[in-house]
C-alpha cells in the first residue's frame, strides 16, 4: 500500500510540473512579468479576429503549438519512466543516496526541458504577432480576457 501511495505522490508531481501543457492558463498574476510579457495560444486564438490575425498566423501558431505538444508527449512519457526508476531506488533498503539524487537529476532535467520548450513556444507565437496585435491581445487579457 505505501508502494501505491508513492506512485501516486511522484506521478502527482510530474503531472502538476507538466499541467502547464494540457491546462488552459489562468490569466496571469500580476506579480508575474514573464506571464504578463507572453501570450498563451488559447488566448490568441480566442481572440483571433478580434486582434486581425490572417491565415498564415494562424497555420503558424497552430504549427508551432503541434511541435511543443509533441516535445511535451515524449518528455512526460520519458518522465513517468524517470519516476518509476526513482521509486525502485527509494525502495531499496539502504536507498543508495548518489543513484537516488543522480535519478532525480534525469527527472528535474526532463521538467527543465518541458518548462524551457513552453517558454519557447510562448515566445515563437509572440514573435509571430505584429506589436499592434500585441498591444490589442492585452488590453483583452487585461480587460478579463
């Protein structure tokens, strides 16, 4: 049963540390200036007619958001292999200190790619809006979205 429970803890921290990925975002803190500086695609999308994005914007958010998801898919996949590697190291007993915190480097690496891949992706789609368009989409966000 504590076996169970440890799964669940790890695989609850690898879904939260990748929830980013499947959850539409929340409008963003206002002590948070990278969230404030960046434009989630489901909100361009939104209000894609509103901010006049023309067809070619679109297939390239929606080309650009295709190309993370998939990075995200292998990078969690690899992650729930990374975990259940880590849980049978701290079930050993004595647990191997230098194999469990070298396992915990390969996890933390995989969600360092998966936060860096959607940094990436919010900065390609920003990118890929004129700074009118910009300046249109937050006023929305700001406006309630």
């Amino acid at each position: 049963m504590k076996r169970h429970h440890a799964i669940l803890l790890l695989a609850a921290w690898i879904a939260f540390a990748t929830a980013a990925t499947a959850a539409p975002p929340a409008p963003p803190p206002a002590d948070d200036p990278i969230a404030q500086n960046v434009f989630p695609p489901e909100l361009i999308m939104k209000h894609g007619g509103e901010i006049g994005l023309d067809a070619e914007q679109r297939t390239a958010i929606k080309d650009a958001v295709l190309q993370a998801q998939t990075r995200f898919l292998n990078a969690q996949w690899e992650a729930q292999e990374e975990t259940t590697k880590l849980i049978h190291l701290l079930q050993a007993r004595p647990v191997d200190e230098k194999a469990v915190l070298s396992q915990a480097d390969r996890l933390m690496d995989l969600e360092r790619l998966i936060k860096k891949t959607q940094l990436s992706l919010l900065v390609r789609l920003k990118n890929l809006l004129t700074p009118a368009q910009q300046t249109r989409l937050a006023d929305l966000r700001r406006a309630g979205d």
